[in-house]
C-alpha cells in the first residue's frame, strides 16, 4: 500500500511502536522489582482494585506483578470514573505517592501507544 515511502521510513514505521512497548515494559518491570511494588500495594488498601488484581493474577512471579500493575494502572488514568463505580478509593488516590502514579501512567499511555501504532502499520503495510 505504502510501496513508494523510502526504507527508512517503513523501517521507523516498523520499528518505532515495538520501541514504545519495550520502554513501557521496562519501567513496569522496574516496578515490579523494586521496592516501588510495595509502595504501590501498601497506598491501595483500601481500594477494591488491589484485592482484585492480586486474586486474579497473584503475586509470586515478576509477570503477575507486571499484570497487576497493568490494572493498576488503569485505575489511575481514570480516577474519577473508578472512585464513582467504587474500585479506586478517592483517599487511596490522592495520597498515591505523585511520582509513582506518573510512571505507572507514562507506561500505560507507552504501551498503548504503541500497541495502536502496531495494528495501524498491520493495516497501513
């Protein structure tokens, strides 16, 4: 569909939304492994969201954990529909410590992005 575009080009095109994803997974991995993972389950315990996730995928293995941070973070992107529905703790949200909340969610947009970027060039190539 895209014959005529240089090679370069289709090779960013390619390339750039698995880029995206790999950072994305590594700050998730970063959390998961570090003491940032203990911080995040200790400031959700009031919230429903936490027991959920953890009943749901567990947390003994470094995938589990990148599972749950996953639901967490979808939590955090939308706040105020998830305090309404009663899965996010409104005191849980606000004392979420602000540096932890903005890696979780500069990953999450990350893996998105370039999971969309990676179905739109299967349609595009």
């Amino acid at each position: 569909m895209i014959d005529h575009l240089d090679f370069k080009l289709k090779l960013f095109l390619l390339a750039s939304p698995f880029c995206l994803g790999l950072v994305g997974l590594a700050i998730d991995l970063r959390i998961a492994c570090s003491r940032e993972y203990k911080i995040m389950t200790s400031a959700l315990q009031r919230s429903d969201c936490l027991n959920f996730a953890t009943r749901l995928w567990g947390e003994r293995s470094i995938s589990s954990k990148i599972f749950v941070i996953s639901m967490i973070s979808s939590e955090l992107m939308s706040p105020a529909s998830r305090i309404r529905r009663g899965s996010l703790d409104a005191q849980d949200y606000l004392q979420f410590p602000k540096q932890l909340k903005r890696k979780i969610i500069i990953s999450a947009w990350l893996n998105i992005t370039g999971f969309t970027w990676l179905m739109l060039n299967g349609y595009i190539l």
